[in-house]
C-alpha cells in the first residue's frame, strides 16, 4: 500500500477502527473467527493479521477481496476490524520520527486515496476522504474528478433506505455540478470527450436515483424538497436536450408534489428553458413535434402537468402557458383537462393570460376532427369570462369568442347562441375599446333586438357613459352622423369577426336601442339641443321610442335645469311666471309634454322618470306640483294593491325644499307618504340632519 493511502486513512479511520473494535470485541483476538485464503484453499488462523509475518500486501488483499469474504465469513465486520487495527499498527510506526510529516496531503494523494476507497466499496470510508479534503481542493478540481464521484455517488445508492448514504450522495451531486460547470466554463472542448459526457448522463441517472421512492421514504420533507429544486437546476443547467428529455418527467412530477411558491416557479423556470433548448421557439418559427431535434415524449410530460388544474391555482403554476406550449407542439389533451385550465383561470382577472387562453382553446378546435373531442366552453363560462375584458375594452378577446362560438354553432350546434348576458358584455367592449368602434355597437345593438331581447336603462347607460366625455364630443356627433347616413356598403365596419377575414357587408341598421345610447350620452352631459335633435330622429328613421327614449329626453332637462339655474334662483317665481328666460321656459313645457305622452302611451312613471321630472319641478320652484306627483304615483299604487315603483329620492328633494321655505308641516307630510311607499325608516340620516340644520335656522331667525 502507498504512503499516501497509509497517511489518508490515519487521519480518516483511525477514530472509526478504534470505536469499531472496542465494541466488537474488547481488544481481544480470542474469539475471531478462521479466515479463508482464497489462493492457497486454506484457512489462516485470524491472530496471523496481527503478526510481524504477515505483510502488508497480504493486508491489502484481504481488504481488496471483502466481496469473496462475505462469501466465506459470515461475521464481515470482525474481519474489518482486524484488517483496520492492522492498517492502525502498521501506520503508527516510526510515528514519532516522521513527526508532521503526513499532516497535509496534497490534492493528488487525497484524489488517489479517494479512489482507492471507493474501489473497495466502503461507503463510509469514501465519505471520510470526501469531507476531508484540502483546504484549496476547489482550485484543482478538473474534469478527471467527474467520473470519481459518479462512481462514489453510485456506492452511496446501493445501501436504500440509509438516509445518511441518500444525503451524502447529495452533497457529492452538488461537488459534481460545480465542477461540471466549472470545465464547461473554461474547458467546453473537453466535455465533447464521449467518456465525460457519459458521466453527465451517469450523473443525471443518480439523481433520479436519489429521487425516487426507494430513498425519499427516509428523507425529511423540507431536505427533500430542496433536493428536487436542485435537482431541477442540474437539469436546466444541461444543455443536451436528450438528457433533459431522459430525466424531466421524474423532477417534473416531484416538483408537482411540493405545496411551496419556490417549486412551482422552479417548475415554470425548467419547462421554459427545455422548451427553449428542444428547438421548440415560443416567439419565432415554430419546429413541430416531427423535427429530428425534438423528442414528441415531451408532450405528455406537459399534459401531465395540466393534469393538476384541479388542485393548484393559475397564480402558482400558469396552466395556460402550458397547455399553449402543449398545443403549439401539436398535441391535442383530453377536453377535460383543456377545460379544467379554462375554469381554473377564474375570475379571469388578467386580460393577456385570458387572450392566450382563448386563442389555445380556438387553436384545438380548429385542429379538432372526428377523432377529437369537441373543446366547446359552456355559455355560463364563456359570460363569466368576458365580464372583465368588457370593462376594460378588450375586442380582440370578445372577438375570438365570437369566432369561438360561430365555430361550435357551425358545427351542427344551433342552440350554442350567445345569451343576452353575453351580448351585453360584447357590445359594451366594443364601445369601451380604444378603436372606438362605434359601428360595432350599432350592429351588435341590431343583433340584440333581432334576437328578441329588450336592452335596460342599465345596459344603455354603460355603453353611453363609454362613449361620452367632454373631451371626445365629436365620438358623439360621429356616431350620431353614422346612424343618419346608415352606412350600407360596408365600408366603415364589419361584424365582430372581421378582423379574421370574415366581413360582414350587411348594411348598419338604426335601431331604437343605438338611439337611445346616443341620446344618454347627450342627456348626461346636459347637451339638451343635441338629445332633442336625436329624438326628433326617430320619427324620421320610422322607430318607435320607448321608456328608455323618454327617461333620457327627461334626464337631459334634469341636467340641464339644475345646472343652468343658480341655485339662489330656484324656487324663484320669475322663473316661472314672467318669461324672462324662453329658453328655460321652452324646458319647462317640454318636460311636462314628456311626462304626460309617456303616462298616455301606456308607459308607468318609474322610479327614475320621478326623479327626474321631480328635479325640473323643483328647479323651477313648483314644489306643489312635485308634492302632487308623489301623492298621485303612491295613491294609486296603494289603490290597485301594488307597491309604487318610486325610491326615496325624489321624497327627499321635496322634503328639503319645503325645509328652505320654512314649511315643515309639509315636510312632515312628505314623511308620512314616503312612509306608506314603504320607506318605515324615513329618510336617510344626512337627509334627517339637513332637514334639522334648517329647522333650527328657521327657529333662530
């Protein structure tokens, strides 16, 4: 044996022979068992190990030949003991002559002692040398030491269910991608060697090892954990795509398993660079699954990732980034899972990752054949996903899903129609998107009516207040002049999914819902000219107005009259009586001319006509009418056993204008009738106290 292994396992085994013996044995050589010589066929009496006539070479080969032992002698740990006390004797001879001589070894004589020791395959001696290498062992370090520790790592596998053996092989995996990546660095020709790139696979196949069942069972959770991250950056760190192909699924899985954030971006970070490094390219020319430099395996690997939408959420895994990596490959998953990812994106608040989702999800329809299954979202779905993209004006999203759902409804689906819900959200996008297309609404609209449905003040008003600030009047005046030209060449817009090379080129038809929107947006900014002209429209474009047209005629001299009039002139009989303002007064009739054709067309006064007729009351101080009004709308009501359809508002104004006048006794009776309308409370507390500011001003003055 040579110096240098004598030195390495002084300082290494020394303790560990020491402890081992006095345990087995006390010291005493009394009871050890016969030795077999496997050259001679003899057996050799133990006690010859401790004689000066054994050499050392037969030492040497008795701990070479522990296999062939085992085989002959039941009791192998005797026998070591033997062989490692001998070893002891024979190295501390001439100790006190060499003096410090053996006390540092050199880099070379810690690498030649590590091999000889996992040759011998002792685990524990190997691991010994391991930890005890030389202070500047990091500087020496060289591609030679990458086969030396596959093979160590290989010893520490073989003994499962020791946990010990399962994280030292871990510790010699991180020493083994640190040099790795050190020759990659600095030597990159010299991994193109066939004998190194085996040891990178050799490398990668171990750490699966330690992964698997067999040695996690006796690992704790967090140190496991951790050794799957690492796991994941040894592979990502690779840039041979057959190995990342080879070993992906086993980490894959493992990171799957892991309730922690970290795993989850590892997991996303790993994907990303083995999509990027399998020739598939996310952004540019897409390489399909056929090229000779992708392995089609891969495919499964991502559906098995889809696979967990059910227990994990968007926000840690982005499903859909993968179910888009899957399709672009060309694979096809099973619907459930496709539409698992679809309602695992609820509430579907980021507007880019519903885009993508949508455009996968057309993408495998359009691949779809009979063979496939049919990727239909259900329409509840499909509602609950466009109510976001509507407030924000995303069209490109409400665009692919018009395709979607022409697409299913083209294919022997005619009840697949879009419900109303639907096509409210889609035309209120389209009047909130930046294109500012208006034209779309106007046909949307026309869809809507065509379709039996009735469009709310609700809905109106939403698209309305889309479309109007001060700032883009002309929008207004645009759409407006859109209807009276009613376009019919089809040359200033086409139906949703044109942008796809489906145009539509049916002429755009006024209807009284776009109508009406035009004449909202007028009416909340007060623009009373403009909100008459577009009602004196309808008798020209023959449509009939409805409730709608008359509550936003009634809301634009609302907003008009309380704007215009200071309020120091409210109430004023001037206003009234003597003309002096035609204008104001040409508002005046007009509202009462509205009010009564509505009530003879058959059209109840609800709850929002009352408050705004009531506010043109009380701006031009006819508080007794108003008072009158809320008498008539509750006695009747209460006549035919109905609730009024009125809220507290318009009470509340009438109260406080009495208030200013000073007449609380018909502030008290305004009380009791909003009381019999249903209001038990009374009016609300800022109401109450205004009301009491202004009694207790009246009782002072």
């Amino acid at each position: 044996m040579s110096s240098l292994t004598r030195t390495t396992l002084r300082h290494m085994s020394r303790r560990r022979a020491r402890a081992v013996w006095g345990e087995t044995n006390n010291g005493s050589f009394s009871t050890l068992p016969q030795v077999y010589n496997g050259s001679t066929g003899q057996e050799l009496p133990a006690e010859i190990l401790q004689s000066e006539i054994c050499s050392k070479d037969v030492k040497l080969h008795l701990v070479q030949t522990l296999e062939n032992v085992v085989r002959a002698q039941k009791d192998l740990s005797n026998l070591k003991v033997i062989a490692m006390e001998s070893f002891e004797t024979d190295l501390t001879k001439g100790e006190e002559e060499k003096g410090q001589e053996y006390d540092a070894i050199s880099v070379i004589e810690w690498k030649d002692a590590l091999i000889e020791a996992v040759e011998i395959h002792d685990p524990e001696l190997s691991m010994d040398i391991f930890h005890s290498a030389p202070e500047n062992v990091d500087d020496h370090l060289d591609s030679s030491f990458l086969h030396i520790f596959c093979n160590l790592m290989y010893l520490l596998l073989q003994k499962k269910g020791d946990a010990d053996c399962t994280y030292n092989a871990l510790h010699v995996m991180r020493k083994f991608q640190e040099v790795y990546s050190k020759v990659e660095e600095h030597e990159p020709e010299t991994l193109a060697q066939g004998n190194l790139k085996n040891a990178r696979f050799r490398a990668l196949a171990l750490y699966s090892k330690v992964l698997s069942k067999a040695h996690r069972e006796d690992m704790h959770l967090t140190k496991f954990t951790t050794m799957v991250e690492e796991a994941s950056i040894a592979i990502s760190h690779t840039s041979d795509v057959h190995l990342q192909h080879k070993f992906y699924p086993t980490v894959m899985k493992l990171l799957l398993n892991q309730k922690k954030v970290t795993s989850s971006t590892r997991l996303y970070s790993l994907t990303k660079t083995i999509w990027d490094n399998a020739a598939f390219s996310f952004r540019g020319t897409y390489i399909g699954p056929d090229s000779e430099e992708c392995d089609p395996s891969i495919l499964s690997h991502y559906e098995t990732v889809l696979q967990v939408s059910t227990f994990r959420k968007q926000a840690e895994l982005p499903f859909t980034y993968f179910l888009q990596l899957l399709t672009m490959a060309g694979g096809h998953p099973s619907r459930d899972v496709a539409m698992k990812i679809v309602q695992n994106g609820y509430p579907y608040k980021r507007v880019e990752t519903t885009r993508d989702l949508l455009k996968t999800i057309l993408r495998l329809h359009k691949a779809n054949d009979e063979f496939q299954p049919d990727y239909k979202i259900d329409l509840g779905t499909l509602q609950h996903l466009t109510a976001i993209p509507a407030r924000k004006g995303s069209s490109q999203i409400m665009t692919l899903l018009w395709q979607l759902i022409d697409r299913v409804a083209s294919s022997d689906n005619p009840s697949y129609s879009p419900s109303q819900g639907l096509l409210e959200n889609f035309t209120v996008s389209f009047a909130s998107s930046n294109k500012k297309e208006d034209e779309l609404v106007f046909k949307m609209l026309a869809d809507f009516e065509d379709q039996g449905y009735e469009a709310s003040r609700v809905f109106l008003k939403s698209i309305s207040q889309s479309m109007r600030t001060r700032a883009t009047i002309g929008r207004l005046n645009n759409a407006l002049h859109i209807l009276q030209n009613n376009v019919s060449d089809g040359s200033q817009g086409h139906f949703p999914y044109a942008d796809y090379g489906e145009s539509d080129e049916s002429p755009l038809r006024p209807t009284a819902a776009a109508m009406n929107c035009v004449m909202s947006a007028f009416a909340d900014l007060g623009l009373v000219d403009r909100t008459c002209f577009v009602f004196q429209k309808f008798e020209e474009f023959q449509l009939e107005p409805d409730e709608n047209t008359f509550l936003f005629m009634m809301e634009a001299l609302a907003m008009n009259l309380t704007t215009a009039i200071p309020p120091t002139r409210r109430g004023s009989s001037s206003v009234q009586t003597n003309g002096e303002d035609d204008w104001i007064t040409f508002q005046v009739e007009t509202a009462d001319v509205l009010f009564e054709e509505a009530i003879e067309r058959g059209m109840h006064a609800n709850k929002n006509m009352c408050y705004s007729y009531v506010q043109v009351l009380l701006a031009t101080g006819r508080c007794e009418k108003a008072k009158t009004l809320l008498e008539d709308t509750v006695l009747n009501a209460e006549k035919i056993g109905e609730k009024a359809e009125i809220d507290i508002r318009p009470f509340s104004l009438v109260a406080i204008d009495f208030a200013k006048q000073g007449d609380f006794d018909q502030v008290e009776y305004v009380l009791n009738l909003a009381q019999v309308a249903g209001f038990k409370k009374g009016f609300q507390s800022h109401v109450s106290s205004r009301i009491d500011r202004l009694k207790e001003g009246s009782a002072n003055s």
